[in-house]
C-alpha cells in the first residue's frame, strides 16, 4: 500500500475511479514519471475499461508537459506495452489496467527502457511521492508531442516464432476472452494460423456483461467448462482483461493448474535443448523441479511476483520462469509475462507430439496432485504464520523465501500472505497421493480459519 496515495501499490497503480484514481491523478503521474524517469519517448495503451481512454489523456498530457513525447498505442494488452517499449526502443511504457479487478477499478503497470519493472523498489514510490507532492523538478525545456501507433501487425509477428507455423495443426480452439482486450489481438493473429478458433465474447466491453474476465474462478470459466464437455474441441483457452495471464481447459473441460502448464512449457523448452535455466516460485514446486531434473536444466526459485521473476530472470539469463497463477515470462518477450506465447508454445507442442492437452499433463496431476490455491480471511496474518509453523515445523523441512513453506518426504505446502488485504494464501501438494494433499489442506485449514 503507498506511503501517500492509496492507489499506488507493491508492483502497480491500482485503485477505485474516481474516488482514488482519476484524471487529475493520473495527469500528476504522468508529471511525476517524466520527472522521475526523464524518458524521451513513453508508449501508452489501456485495456477495455470505460475509464482507460479518459485516463490516457491526462497521462498523455502529464507526460508531454514533462517533456516526453508519448506515443499513444490505443487499446491493447499489457504485453503489448512491454513488447512495444522494447522492440521500438521507447524510453519507457505504461498500462493503463486494473486486470481482473471489478470494473470501477482501473491502474497502471509502468515500465522503463527494455521493459524493465518500474516497482516499489525500483521507483515506484519515487513516483508516488512525486505524484503526492507534484514534486516535478524544473520546469520542462519543450513540450512533447503525441502520435498514434498501430503496433498489432508487428506484436503479431513477434509471437509467431514461438511456433512452428508451417507444422501446426488444425487444432479446434475454444477461446474465451471475456469480453477483455484478447479479442483485438485473437482477431489479428488468426489469420497467420491454421487453427480452428471458435470465438466465445470477443467483444470488447468495459461494463463486463459476463462478469469480470478472470478465468481463476470457477464461475468465469464456467461457460468454457460447459461447452468443451458437450465435445468437438482439442482444447479451450481463456484470458483475464488484458490477457497478461492465460488459462487452458483440456477436451473434456477440465480446468488445468497454472502449476501443470508451467511443467509442460518447461518440458517443451528443455526438451528442445537442456540447457537452460527455469525459474518457479515456492508454492507448488516438486512438478516442476521433477521435470527440469529429467531433462537437465537448472531449475532457480524465486519469490512470486512479476517484478521479483523478471529481476531473477535477467539475473540468471532464464529462457523462461512460470508462477502456478499463470504468469508466464520469457526471455524471447524480454523476460516480461505474456498470454499469448503459452497459446502459441501449447498449440505447437500438441501438433508436434500428437497428444491431447489432457495426456500432456494427466502424468504430472496424478505425480503431484494440488489443492490449487485458497484464500482464507484471517485477522493477522503474522499470527497465523507463527502458529501454523509451530504445529507443523518439527517434522519438515521450512523455507520462508515467500512466506512459509515446509516439506515432508510425501507432502508439501506453502501459506503467505496478500500485499495488499488479511487474507492468506495456501496451496498444498503431494507425492501421489491426492487423498493425503486433500486431508492435509481440509487440516491446515481447520487451523487457519479456526
């Protein structure tokens, strides 16, 4: 949570419109960033939010005021963002989105040169205390200018080497966006593949008809569930709001664990060549290290969060690092997440092994059965972590590079705490055997939320 503004959180800007974000604070950030950062040339893009194009503006003209010239992507994708900032060059970029927030949400994801992460310890607060103050240094010697930029053709290009084109097959693709942003990008890569997509609301629309695109929960992906059971598909895909996550379901409509795709992108990376680094984060872990083991390569754990992953990808030159809650980076999209290469990555890898999406990872679910993660309201997060660890500490093994994590031979578990909220998170795996990870999430639980 900021220090001066309740919009401005660990990794982005994020709050309700008007009340704590609207265009007189997002003028001032553009004021704070230009000041901050002294970037010559900012992209922007915001997502489907009814507030994104008002909240644009002021930024725009934040920025030109400090001197930058803004060059206005229209409505786009997060990734799109990062993938524009660094292909062209830019100076820095930033996203206006509140991704799977309700719709009086909106925010914003900033980034430097090359794309790197703009978080609470790489100037974000910096920003924040700007922005707060209107701290914006010495007067500006110009006024930038602002220009349009398509970048879809080129975006589009650049995610079809994460597959073999010429080899792909006809796969039938159902594909959920939501009414999100991934329909502009759907509707202008389809044409380069040969897959058989059927649409399910491509439209974009910021009033959320169907609900916030948010596949984690059940009830958003019900609709895909449905209709992949009544047959006819190999797989179904969908998307949060501005698709920087992804979520696949197999043929049958059985939603897949980020946890499991993690492990079949892994695998399909190694198994082209071993010799690459993996990055993953400690909530559910043993699947992954399984499989980078198998084939060689070097498995690196680091803390969840896409500006910790990024940092550690850099740092250890990772082709790829994957968190269970479906971000998926890549070196090739300059260690950034994206929703739109796993698509690509699993289309190619199922055209090239001719297994189902459900063969690929039935092996995994049944050598590692999870609990998927739960979220339970606790008044202090401190004291439940102390009292879960003196329960269960003495048998296993503890590691707190992100909360608390403890290993036994058979089962395992991870339990942190939100950034921003009382809630705790835990997820809970096993050797197995998934009747012992459900009694042991139904008893951590117990005590949890007792």
């Amino acid at each position: 949570m900021g220090k001066f503004l309740p919009c401005f959180k660990a990794y982005d800007v994020r709050g309700v419109v008007p009340t704590e974000l609207n265009p007189e604070i997002a003028y001032r950030i553009g004021r704070a960033y230009a000041a901050e950062v002294q970037p010559k040339t900012v992209c922007i893009g915001y997502d489907i939010r009814l507030s994104g194009p008002e909240l644009a503006e002021a930024l725009s003209r934040g920025l030109t005021e400090g001197g930058s010239d803004v060059i206005d992507l229209g409505m786009v994708g997060t990734e799109m963002v990062y993938f524009a900032t660094a292909h062209y060059g830019y100076d820095g970029g930033v996203m206006i989105t509140a991704s799977h927030n309700p719709p009086q949400y909106n925010g914003m994801k900033m980034v430097r040169s090359e794309s790197r992460p703009i978080s609470g310890d790489t100037g974000l607060f910096d920003i924040e205390r700007r922005t707060a103050e209107q701290d914006f240094g010495p007067a500006a010697g110009r006024t930038g200018s602002v220009r349009q930029q398509d970048c879809y053709d080129d975006f589009v290009q650049h995610l079809l080497q994460f597959a073999d084109v010429a080899n792909l097959k006809p796969l039938r693709v159902l594909a959920d966006v939501g009414n999100g942003a991934a329909g502009i990008a759907m509707e202008k890569l389809m044409p380069h593949l040969p897959l058989q997509v059927e649409k399910m609301l491509f439209e974009p629309d910021g009033t959320f008809p169907h609900g916030v695109p948010n596949p984690i929960l059940p009830e958003a992906r019900a609709r895909s569930e449905e209709k992949l059971r009544a047959g006819g598909y190999d797989l179904g895909v969908a998307w949060d709001g501005d698709y920087d996550r992804c979520f696949f379901l197999d043929a049958e409509g059985n939603f897949i664990e980020g946890y499991y795709i993690v492990g079949v992108l892994a695998q399909a990376l190694l198994t082209v060549d071993p010799n690459q680094t993996i990055i993953y984060d400690p909530r559910l872990t043993w699947n992954t290290l399984d499989v980078v083991g198998r084939l060689g390569g070097r498995a690196v754990v680091c803390k969840s969060g896409h500006a910790f992953i990024k940092e550690k990808m850099r740092a250890e030159q990772a082709t790829y690092g994957g968190e269970m809650s479906a971000h998926h980076y890549f070196k090739g999209h300059w260690y950034c997440d994206s929703g739109m290469i796993p698509l690509m990555m699993i289309c190619d890898l199922l055209s090239k092994s001719g297994l189902s999406l459900g063969e690929l990872v039935g092996e995994m679910m049944a050598n590692y059965p999870c609990s998927g993660e739960i979220n339970s309201t606790v008044e202090s997060v401190p004291e439940v972590l102390a009292k879960v660890e003196a329960a269960y500490g003495a048998g296993g093994a503890i590691d707190k590079i992100d909360g608390l994590s403890i290993d036994y031979a058979d089962w395992r578990f991870n339990l942190r705490g939100s950034n921003t909220e009382p809630v705790i998170r835990l997820n809970v795996e096993s050797r197995g055997n998934a009747q012992l990870m459900q009694d042991k999430t139904e008893e951590l639980l117990a005590m949890i939320r007792g």
